[in-house]
C-alpha cells in the first residue's frame, strides 16, 4: 500500500512533510519568477545628476569644491564628482494674518544650492545606478566631500551619450 494507516508514504515518508516540501518548492518557484528582472544587460554610461540642498549658509556652500569626488555618507560609497555647483536665495512662504494671505519671504545669508554631479552610472530599463544608489529623481542622498556633510535630494537627472 502506498500510505499506511498512520499517514506515511511507502511506510517511511509522512504526507505532511511532503505537502511542506511541495510548498516550498512552490513558494522558491515563485520568488524567482516575482524577483526576475527583464533589464538588458547594464552598460557602464556616463550621467549627470543634480541634487539640491536646502537652507545652506555661505560658509558651506564655500566649502563644495568643483572636481571634488562626492561619497555616499552612509554606504561609504564613491557617487562622482562634483562638475558645478550654483546657489539661490532661500525662501520661505509665511502667512501674512493681519492680511489674510501668503507672503514669500528671502532669507538673508540662506541659499538653497544646486550641486551638478558626474558619475559613471550601469544604465537599465529601469534603473541608473551609481555603486550601490539608484540613482532617480526625488530620491534623497546623503552625501559627503573632503570638506562637507549633507542631506540632498535628486532634482535632475541626464544620461550622457556616449
């Protein structure tokens, strides 16, 4: 008999077990076909991205140098170097009460600064990736230099052709 009276196949083997088996093969079958990427082959491009940085002093936007290598503060890992950097007034919009509306508002020795940056980037159907970031717009990067620390966002992004 193929199962016994106590559940075992060919007497050794418990129907239970089997049926934990089976869905594990089934879930790993899954997982790879849910985790599978269609992407091409990356290719080793070059990419310009700009990140913004929000309520800087002048003494800090002094200190980001044209040329510098730029690092991931947390992954500890290169993301390009810095190719410009450009600065404009930080403003803010406050409620004006005594009027009933918004006002904006510059704030002396604040800048908002944005930082233009070339990395060599592994370019895919859906992905930029630079080391270990992808690379997107709104993504939010910690980034560090030889002489600065700071908390960026993505604002532009550019695939260079080769």
């Amino acid at each position: 008999m193929i199962i016994d009276k106590r559940g075992r196949l060919f007497g050794k083997v418990s129907i239970i077990d089997v049926l934990i088996v089976l869905i594990l093969v089934l879930a790993a079958i899954f997982a790879a076909k849910f985790f599978k990427t269609n992407d091409k082959a990356a290719s080793a491009t070059k990419i310009h991205y700009t990140v913004q940085i929000n309520k800087v002093e002048e003494d800090v936007y002094n200190a980001i140098v044209d040329g510098t290598a730029v690092f991931d503060s947390v992954k500890n890992t290169p993301l390009g170097k810095v190719v410009s950097h450009d600065k404009t007034p930080y403003k803010e919009v406050n409620e004006d009460i005594i009027n009933g509306k918004y006002v904006v508002n510059t704030i002396p020795d604040l800048y908002n600064v944005l930082v233009t940056i070339e990395a060599d980037a592994y370019v895919t159907d859906s992905s930029i990736k630079v080391g270990k970031n992808i690379i997107r717009v709104n993504a939010r990067l910690d980034i560090n230099t030889k002489d600065f620390l700071g908390t960026t966002y993505v604002v532009g992004l550019k695939v260079l052709e080769d």
